[in-house]
C-alpha cells in the first residue's frame, strides 16, 4: 500500500476503523492474489481511477464507486456501521489488464 514521507503506510488506520474490509481484503489475496489486490487499490484508491476498487463500512469509504445502480442502492439503503462492501476489478483469467 501507499507511503507517506515519513515511510509508514497511510492506510495504518485502516484495520482499527474498517476491519470487516481489512478482512474482504485478506480473503481476495488468497483468491486473487497480493499483486492484483495491490494494483486495484493503486488504481482505485490512490490514482482515483473508477472501476478498479471501493470498500465501505459503516460511514467510512476508500475508492471510486461504480457507476452501477446496484452499489448506488446499496450506499443509500445502508442503516447499520456493521455493513461493509468490498467492490474490486475481476482478475481477467488470461491476466492481461
């Protein structure tokens, strides 16, 4: 993940305030692998690109939405800071970008 000047992730909060997509996150590693989660998340969360990674939980956000109206539905109906959604570009099964 991302570094700040002073070398520490900047995402270090993450675990303490949106476990349920740190835990999302562990399991797309497994199934994907550590290199794609990290391309989605350098694509989507740190270059801002849409399509490629959104994660909420609770009142918190990281990533670029789809423009889908089933994320867009889900975003208005959620009630509870116990939901969590972890959105992620498919690993393409050739693995070609």
């Amino acid at each position: 993940m991302d570094k700040g000047d002073d070398g520490k992730s900047r995402w270090g909060w993450l675990p303490q305030f949106m476990p349920g997509v740190v835990r999302l996150l562990a399991e797309r590693r497994r199934q994907d692998g550590a290199d794609w989660v990290a391309e989605c998340w350098q694509r989507g969360v740190i270059e801002r690109q849409p399509g490629w990674f959104y994660a909420a939980e609770g009142a918190l956000a990281v990533g670029v939405p789809w423009q889908d109206d089933g994320i867009a539905a889900w975003l208005a109906a959620r009630i509870t800071p116990t939901q969590v959604l972890l959105v992620m570009r498919e690993r393409p099964a050739d693995g070609a970008h």
